[in-house]
C-alpha cells in the first residue's frame, strides 16, 4: 500500500503577516490550491491551478454535495478578495494592496475549481528566498474557525523559537480579518476569536499555545503567544526547519525597518530613550546601535518582539 505525502502548506512570511478577511471555505480553497501549485516546476500567472471537490472533501472530511456547494461559493466571492502587506517604496515603509487570484474558473460539471494566481502571490507561495513559514495541512483541516487558520499561522512562524513577537492588539486584529465593528470589547474578542482559536489549536494540533497580556494602565495593548510541543517526541518537524548559524550583521533595509519599529516601541523607548531626544535622533542612534552585530545579539529577543526572525 503506497502512503501519500503529506500536504505542506509554504507561504512567505509577508503573506503571513499580511491582512486580509477569508472566510473559512475561501481559506480552505487556498491552502489546497497552494499545495496543488507546489507541483509546477515553473508557475506563471496563465497557470491554471485546479482544485477539486473530491479533494476538497477528502482533505476537510466533508460530504460531497457541501464540497461541490462550497467550492462554487468560494469561486464567485474569492477574485474580488484582497489582502494587504507591508512593502517597502523607495526607502520607505509601506502598505500594498493586491488581490489573490487574476482570474478565477468554475467547472460545474467536473466540481471543479481553477485559480490563476497573481504575480505577488506566485512570488509569496513558491519563488521562496529566506523567510517563510510552512506545516503540513493536515493540522488546521479539522479548524472550524477561520480565525483558527490564521492564528496558527501567525504562531507557526514562530515554531522554532517557542515564543511570538509582542502583537499590537489592533494589527492583531487586522491579521485575523476581524472588522473594525466587529468583536469592538476585549471581552467579545477573548470570547469568539481567541479563546475558540486556542480551544482548536490546543486541541488538534501538536503544539500547546497559550499566552501574556501586556498592559498601558488598565489597557491591554499586546499579546504575546507562547507555543510548546505537545511531545518533543514526536513533534512533526519538517525538512528543513533549523535555524543554522545566523549571522548577526544586518542589511541595511533591516536596519532602516526595524530602527522604525524599535523608535516607536513605547517599551523600548522607555528603556532606550534619552531625555530630550527628538524621535529622528532616536532612531538615528538606533540604527547605530543595529550595525553592532555584538548589540544584534545581545539584544535579539527585542528584535524579535517586534518582528525580527532569524
């Protein structure tokens, strides 16, 4: 008896961070359809990418006549989809703005869906250089929450390491697709995004996540995850997820990004700045102190807390 492979999802880790609002089905459909474009040896935007109802229930453990249904929903919804990234214009920090797919084709006959995926996205799911993120889609087939989906993915960047960059509660939001209206009180929020997602991934996962809270007064400002193996044992590990030896000179765009980050980090800041320092001039002295790889090092666990990976 042949065993099948199992399904990797690989996305880089921009898409990671991006924003963007899927529903559970339209997720779903793109982590198949990502998976299926691993199997092209050049993937273009004129590449059609099929994902069929059989596997579709197969991969979700769903009845037929709801994966037909479910994939002709996603189909009519999912071009006019977006998502948003930061990118960089120039020597500037920025936010671009693009959509999922160029073109998007049903076969009713056959179940059957076609994706041609923009040139932005081909580049995030397999023209892959340094950073990015990958587990096996077997881990969030089960999830019921779409917030589940995206949560896990925010935390499974992190897998390595144990211990997730401190979230702004707002930009954590926006990553999970969470509507300005919706969920507006920490306590909704708790209640029907994060305490379910934790419930999911706690659950039928191989990692145990939990997390801290971090306060301004009376207000909670951040999250921070924590995330451990179930059983070191028999945690799955994927080819090639080891750190190896990281050198700790920065590039000149990590310096300009993340002396931004730390210039306006109201933690650091209170630790770091001088009294009567102009925020240019604070940063400026950042960036000196991020060209000192002994600094880099020392300091890593700040760089990571606003979103440095090594």
């Amino acid at each position: 008896m042949t065993v099948k492979p199992k399904k990797i999802v690989v996305k880089d880790n921009s898409l990671i961070d991006a924003s963007f609002n899927l529903s559970l089905v339209e997720q779903r459909l793109m982590l198949l359809a990502i998976v299926e474009a691993r199997e092209f040896s050049e993937l273009t935007y004129n590449t059609p990418v099929e994902v069929s109802a059989k596997s579709y229930m197969e991969q979700f453990g769903i009845n037929e006549k709801e994966s037909y249904s479910a994939l002709r929903d996603a189909a009519l919804t999912l071009k006019r989809r977006e998502f948003s990234y930061i990118d960089r214009y120039k020597s500037f920090d920025a936010v671009t703005c693009d959509n999922w797919v160029n073109k998007i084709t049903y076969v009713k006959d056959q179940g059957l869906v076609v994706l041609y995926f923009t040139d932005i996205v081909i580049k995030m799911i397999s023209r892959l250089e340094q950073q990015f993120t990958r587990y096996y889609l077997d881990q969030v087939s089960n999830f019921k929450s779409k917030y589940s989906i995206r949560l896990y993915e925010l935390i499974m960047k992190w897998r390595i390491r144990g211990m997730t960059q401190r979230y702004d509660i707002d930009d954590l939001r926006s990553k999970l697709g969470i509507e300005p209206h919706q969920y507006k009180t920490m306590s909704l929020f708790k209640t029907n995004v994060l305490e379910r997602a934790l419930e999911e991934i706690n659950d039928q996962t191989d990692l145990i996540v939990s997390y801290e809270q971090f306060k301004q007064g009376k207000t909670i400002t951040h999250l921070q995850f924590k995330l451990e193996p179930k059983d070191p044992k028999t945690v799955q590990i994927i080819e090639g997820d080891d750190l190896g030896d990281f050198n700790y000179n920065l590039t000149e765009p990590q310096i300009d990004l993340f002396s931004s980050k730390l210039s306006q980090d109201p933690l650091f800041g209170s630790q770091h700045a001088n009294m009567g320092e102009t925020s240019k001039e604070f940063q400026t002295r950042i960036k000196s102190m991020l060209s000192d790889p002994d600094w880099v090092e020392q300091n890593l666990e700040t760089l990571m807390g606003v979103g440095f990976i090594p």
